[in-house]
C-alpha cells in the first residue's frame, strides 16, 4: 500500500481535530465553580469560609458553591458523587472541609492551600469546562467527546510527534546501520534492546522531574503563563523549521558533537564483555537524551503542564508518562524490529518526518495559546 495513503489521511486528521478542539473557546463561559463542603463545628471549616469571602469579592467572576454535609443528607449525596468525580482516595473520604476546583481538589485548609486554591481560581479565569460534551467529527475516525477522550489522544499524539525529529532519530539509525555490519542478532538484540529501554527510562525520569516541579509549583500563577509563551515560542521554530527543512538534520547537535557520539557508538560495537557493553550503551543513551531533551523540550514542557492542571491522582500521572514514553519510543521499536528480524535498515521517510514537524509546531502552537488564555479547556478529567 502507498505510504501517502496512509500519512495524508492521517495528518489531516490531526491537524482537523486541533482546529475543532479550539474552535470551542468563543462558547466557554467565563465563570469557574468553586464546591466548598464544611461542618458548621469545624474551625478550619470556618477559617476557609472567611478565606472565600474575600476570594469573592476578589473574584467576583468566581462562583463559589457552598454545602454544609454534616446535617444535610441531599449535601452528603452530592459530595459522594464529587468523590467519584475527581476519583478521591477512600483514605481522604469523610474528612472537611474539602473544596472542588474545576482543576484540583483539596482536603484540610491551610495558608497554602488557600494559595493553590486561589493558583486553580486565576487559572480558570481564562476559561471553564463546559459541562456539555465536546463533541467534534475527525475524518476517517466519526464523533469524539473531548470530554472523555482528550487526555489519552492528546498523551498519544504528544508521544508519537515527539519521536518524530531528527535529534531523536538520527543516533538509533546510526547504531542499527553499524550493527547490520555485524549481521550478529544477538549484538543487535543486545546493543539495540539495551539502548532503547535506558533511552525510554531515562526520559520517563526527566518527565517526571518536570511533572513534579510543576506540582510544586502549582501556586506560582505566571507559571502557566511562561510555558504557554515558551509553547508558543517553540511552536513557532518547529513550524519554521517544516519551511526550512533541511533532511536528517539535528540543529542542535553540531559536527564536532556527531562525530564524538559516532565514536562512542564504535568503541560499543567492538568485542567486550557483556558488562561493559551494556555499561557503554547506557552512558550513550544518556548523552543522546541530553541532546534529544533540548530539541524537543517543547512536548515534554507542554505536556507535563497539562497533567498537572488534571483532577488525577498521582498514580494516573504516572500512568499517563508511561503510555506518553511507550508512543516517543514507537518509532525506535519499529526501525529496531525491522533490523533485528531482517538484518536490513529501515527509516521513516524524510516527508513523513517533515509533516509530522509541521503538525508537531501547529499544536504545540494552538495548546500554548490554551494555556495562556483558556486553561479550562485542557482540564479533561
């Protein structure tokens, strides 16, 4: 079957749904729900309802919904869905006062959760989840609620773009091509396996390090701001870049830096023992993610920011950051499988990793304007 058959289709897609994803934000409200929950014996309880008191007059756009659920049975019912909704560990069930952003949810009161809570309410102001569905038709695929889907189409597109560079491709293409010289399956397993399992660890570890950073500093409201304009910024050079194309390039590693990582990719290959083989392999798939983390530093940014804005638990986070590695590295699982069972080289078309750059900026691009502007609209749990 043609390629074009598939990668235009495809594309198109993409680009498609991003336009109808944004083409939602003029018919966003601009009045963010805060759900308050207390016992009126509680003194933290009352300590947060003066805290809201002056949130609101700050905030008049803000509505803040308040329930008292120790005498209330209709307020106990409604706090049990809340629970379910925002999937509240039993452990943290029954306590107050708890409070419900449309981004977060908090347990206890202190000053810095009034500051988190206060971070979420700025975030909103920009823009609100609709509480009708989302729905948009994508060719080729029907009707998509983004309500419900969103998230996991967005951490699989994200994961894929980003294995489409050139930063993250070229070294693996290297490797496979001096390994065929070896026409040795089980240095190729070996090597190759090696190397794409540390590559995908290792960025699962700096992804986490940015997803734990932005958690941190959730209450630091420029934040969002500053990695909108960086999405923005970076959108724009990936965009640039489809214009100025120059194939299997890596902009940022220069010729003298190549040519060191080809070394050290020779002195792997040749006869050793098997630990210090390995050893080697990791050192260089450490070096490379390095290279690969500024190159494509705008997914992982972006993403990960996007994340934390979710109602999730941790755990979820992480699970999100592993199918996000498992869809960065689909790429090198299918050059490196195409070597290993056929003993010959592979390599995605130069056009087809041209366009998914052009896709890559444009969203890139149109999330960082989300983020700046109308942060509800990522909210998707």
């Amino acid at each position: 079957m043609n390629n074009k058959k598939i990668i235009i289709p495809f594309f198109i897609a993409i680009i498609f749904g991003c336009f109808s994803f944004t083409s939602n934000i003029l018919a966003q409200t601009n009045n963010p729900e805060i759900y308050f929950f207390y016992s009126e014996t509680c003194p933290h309880c009352k300590t947060e309802g003066q805290f809201l008191n002056t949130l609101q007059e700050k905030y008049p756009e803000a509505d803040i919904k308040r329930y008292e659920v120790v005498s209330n049975q209709e307020n106990q019912k409604i706090l049990k869905d809340f629970y379910e909704k925002y999937n509240v560990p039993k452990g943290e069930q029954g306590r107050v006062p708890v409070t419900f952003t449309p981004t977060k949810y908090f347990v206890g009161f202190s000053d810095q959760i009034g500051q988190q809570i206060e971070s979420c309410l700025q975030e909103c102001i920009g823009g609100t989840q609709s509480t009708s569905k989302n729905l948009i038709k994508i060719p080729f695929i029907g009707e998509v609620d983004l309500a419900k889907l969103s998230l996991p189409v967005l951490t699989v597109v994200f994961g894929t773009l980003d294995g489409f560079n050139p930063c993250a491709m070229w070294v693996l293409v290297v490797l496979v091509s001096l390994l065929l010289g070896l026409k040795d399956r089980k240095k190729i397993a070996l090597v190759g396996g090696v190397f794409i399992f540390a590559e995908g660890f290792l960025y699962f570890l700096m992804m986490s390090a940015w997803l734990n950073a932005f958690i941190a500093l959730s209450f630091v409201s420029f934040l969002r701001i500053a990695i909108g304009l960086f999405g923005i910024g970076f959108g724009i050079w990936r965009i640039r870049d489809f214009f100025t194309w120059n194939p299997g390039v890596c902009k940022v590693v220069d010729e003298k830096k190549s040519k060191k990582i080809i070394d050290k990719i020779k002195n792997i290959l040749k006869p050793s023992a098997v630990p210090a083989t390995v050893f080697g392999v990791i050192t260089l798939a450490f070096s490379v993610n390095l290279v690969e983390f500024l190159c494509s530093a705008g997914f992982p940014t972006i993403y990960t920011r996007i994340l934390t804005l979710q109602s999730i638990g941790q755990f979820q986070h992480y699970l999100y950051l592993l199918l996000y590695n498992f869809f960065y590295m689909l790429d090198d699982f299918v050059v490196f499988g195409v070597a290993f069972f056929t003993l010959k080289h592979f390599d995605f078309s130069d056009k087809y990793n041209r366009y998914s750059t052009l896709v890559a900026g444009l969203l890139l691009l149109i999330l960082g304007v989300l983020l700046i502007f109308k942060p509800g609209l990522l909210m998707f749990s």
